[in-house]
C-alpha cells in the first residue's frame, strides 16, 4: 500500500471517528486492514527503524503513525 492510500484510508477512519486521537484511529485504521495489512505495516515499521519494538500490532500501528506524521509535518 502506497502512504497516499494509507492517508486516505487515514482520513476516511478519522471521518468515521472524530471523537478519537490520532494513535486510536491508526489502531482502528490497522484492525480495518486485517492481519496481512497489519503484517505488511509491521515489517515496514522494522525496516525503518532496524528493530522491532513491541507486539505486531503495536508495531502496526506506530508505522501508521509515522507516515501520518511524516506527511503532515513533512520531512
């Protein structure tokens, strides 16, 4: 999945949800995608930070996060 589809998938679960904080709609956004999804965000989570830290899900979660913030804030 390309970070531009993960922001709209992003913004359309924050559409959804508006109520929850940035870290609660990616966890939303990660259970959404199911286990392969999950898979997928967790290695990308390894690649970038050359370990993995905390459960897969966890993991998940904070490489949605990171691309969220990434291309919000910028580089």
């Amino acid at each position: 999945m390309r970070d531009e589809e993960l922001i709209v998938e992003f913004a359309l679960t924050r559409l959804d949800n508006p109520g929850l904080d940035l870290e609660e709609i990616a966890g939303l956004l990660v259970r959404r995608m199911g286990p392969e999804r999950m898979l997928q965000f967790a290695s990308a989570n390894l690649a970038d930070r050359g370990e993995l830290r905390g459960a897969l899900f966890q993991a998940a979660v904070e490489h949605v996060m990171r691309v969220v913030l990434r291309l919000r804030d910028g580089d």
